[in-house]
C-alpha cells in the first residue's frame, strides 16, 4: 500500500512539474497575441472543414440498365435536407443527343408540357435503406462544356410522359431531415429507353450549401461566408508575419540588453 502511494504522488509531482514547464514555455515564447492568432486559426480550421464537405457535390456513376443497382455514401458533417438530383450525360463537341429531349413547351394551367420529353427513363432512390421513391427524367435542360443535364423529379410530378407538375405534393413535401455523418443512397435503374441503355452517367446530388443559396439552417447560414475563405486566410497570414517579425525584434532588443 505504501509503494503504491508513493508510486501516486511521484506521477503527481509528475504531471505537476509538467504542466509548469509547459505554462513556463507558453508564457516565454507565446504572446497572448499568439495565443488569439492560434484560437482564430483553429475556428477557421474547422470553419473551412464543414464549409467544404456541405458545399461539395455528390457524384456517383451509373450504368443504365434495368435492375442495376448502385450504393453510396454522402457526408455532411451537419444535419441537412436532401437537395434536388440530375443525371449527366456525356455530350461531345458537335454531337447530337436528341434522345434527350429540350426544355422546351408551353405551360397549362400550372403544368409544363414539353414538345420533346426525351427517352423515357425511371429511377428508384432510397436514403439509409429505406423505401425506394421514383424518379422520372425531364428533358435536357441545358448543356455544359462536356455534359448534358437530366434533372430528377418524383414520378408523382408527371402527370403524364409529356407534362410535368412543379407544384406537385412530393415536390412541396419532400424535405427530408437527415442526421450529420454518413447517409447511405441506394440507386436503382427501373425503366431506361433502348437508345439510352448501357450507357454511362453520372448522378449529381446538389450539397446544402451553395453560393447563390443555402438550406433555413441558421449554421448553413454563417458557412457561406466561407466561400471568400481566401480573404480570410490572407488575413491570418498577415497577422502572424506581423506577429513574427515583432517576436524576432523584441528577442534580438532582449539579446542586446544582456550583452550591455
């Protein structure tokens, strides 16, 4: 019992002469000035952390054949509602993708009827393996450098092949709360036209955060101002030159005074 008390209070004296050397080092060598430079530099550590992973894209490829599966994983490091969904498909310089439809029609009562609706295609999605939803293909709404945009809606917003209802109750309803971490999607192809099987594509799922808008969350709200981070992080190498320049002249005024 003795020797374990005195095995006690050696690791306390321990941790005692510990502690002082390290306060002793810190008070010697870093200024509350430095101590600030360092707490700013760590909110913005972890401020550029949940900035990039609920601002990145989710890209996850697929082949269309009926009954191919796909899984994937989506992190967010804060709770999030799911954003919309587009398919992209591969669109080389002066090809022709007819097959894809136009954005194009007239409007009906509320409702969009496209001229060119494109190939039919129908997908089913499940977040952390729950119930599959459909989702039908719009036409090609516009086209990138190399890629052609399909955006998905629930099946309930088509009224029928050709008209397409934005106000639909899945639509306006669907706002689904998920937890921060990892959430699992599960794809699977139910429907795909003949000229649109066995090819390639890329589903893109939107993050929460984006320049131009964010999700009603107040903490999505204080992350876009991270996307001028840039700005901020200048703004933190600046202070810590002026911070070192100011510690290198007060060492060398310090040197001078010992030798006088």
């Amino acid at each position: 019992m003795t020797d374990f008390c005195t095995d006690l209070s050696l690791k306390h004296r321990f941790f005692d002469a510990a502690a002082t050397l390290i306060l002793s080092v810190m008070k010697k060598y870093f200024s509350l000035s430095f101590i600030l430079w360092l707490l700013a530099a760590l909110g913005f550590a972890v401020a550029f952390f949940l900035y990039y992973f609920s601002s990145q894209h989710t890209t996850i490829t697929l082949t269309l054949n009926e009954g191919e599966t796909v899984e994937a994983h989506v992190f967010r490091p804060l709770p999030y509602r799911a954003e919309g969904m587009e398919l992209w498909f591969r669109h080389d310089l002066g090809q022709a993708r007819p097959e894809l439809g136009t954005w194009a029609g007239q409007r009906e009562q509320g409702k969009m009827v496209f001229a060119d609706a494109g190939a039919p295609l129908q997908l089913a999605i499940a977040m952390n393996h729950g119930d599959f939803e459909a989702h039908n293909a719009l036409p090609a709404s516009g086209f990138g450098q190399n890629t052609i945009p399909r955006q998905l809606v629930c099946a309930q917003a088509m009224t029928d092949a050709v008209t397409f209802n934005p106000d639909a109750a899945c639509i306006k309803d669907h706002a689904a709360e998920y937890a921060a971490g990892l959430t699992a999607v599960t794809i699977k192809v139910l429907q795909v036209d003949e000229s649109l099987r066995g090819e390639r594509v890329q589903l893109i799922m939107r993050p929460p955060l984006g320049f131009s808008e964010g999700q009603e969350n107040g903490l999505y709200g204080w992350l876009w101002l991270m996307y001028f981070y840039p700005i901020y992080l200048v703004i933190l190498l600046l202070w810590l030159v002026v911070l070192l320049v100011k510690t290198s002249r007060r060492s060398v005024d310090e040197a001078q005074a010992k030798k006088e």
